[in-house]
C-alpha cells in the first residue's frame, strides 16, 4: 500500500494476478514499455522498503528469474 498507485497497479496486475504485459497495458490504458518500466520500479521501491526491516547479512539476494525459479521449486515441493 505504500508504493504509489501507478506502481502499485502494475505490480498487482501483473504479479499477483498474473496478466500479460499486454493486458495490463490495457486495463491501464499504458504502453507496453510503460508496464515494463513501472514494473521494474516498483519491484525496486518494493525491495528498497522491505530492505529496512531486514539485516544485510540475513538476506539472500537473488535476481529474477533465478528468484521465480526457486520460489517455484518451493510451491511445487509444498503441493501448492
């Protein structure tokens, strides 16, 4: 709730409720470079934010696709 709305649509749409890059650009009335861009900045705002609860040291960083890869192995090995 903290990213501002433009940020905060995109990454609904597109991370929690899985649409396409072009049906988000749609529902937004955005580009498709536009979805990519607010995408990217609000994983970044995201990241910068949660960053400050968590020590450095007790972080794992990954880097997209690597993350989705294991967070998938994760889901599949739980049956979710």
């Amino acid at each position: 709730m903290q990213l501002p709305e433009k940020y905060r649509m995109v990454f609904v749409l597109r991370e929690m409720e899985n649409r396409s890059i072009d049906e988000t650009g749609d529902i937004l009335n955005i580009t498709e470079a536009n979805v990519k861009v607010r995408l990217n900045r609000a994983k970044i705002m995201l990241r910068d934010n949660l960053g400050s609860y968590y020590k450095n040291d007790g972080v794992y960083h990954f880097h997209l696709m690597r993350c989705d890869r294991i967070v998938n192995n994760v889901f599949a090995k739980l049956g979710l």
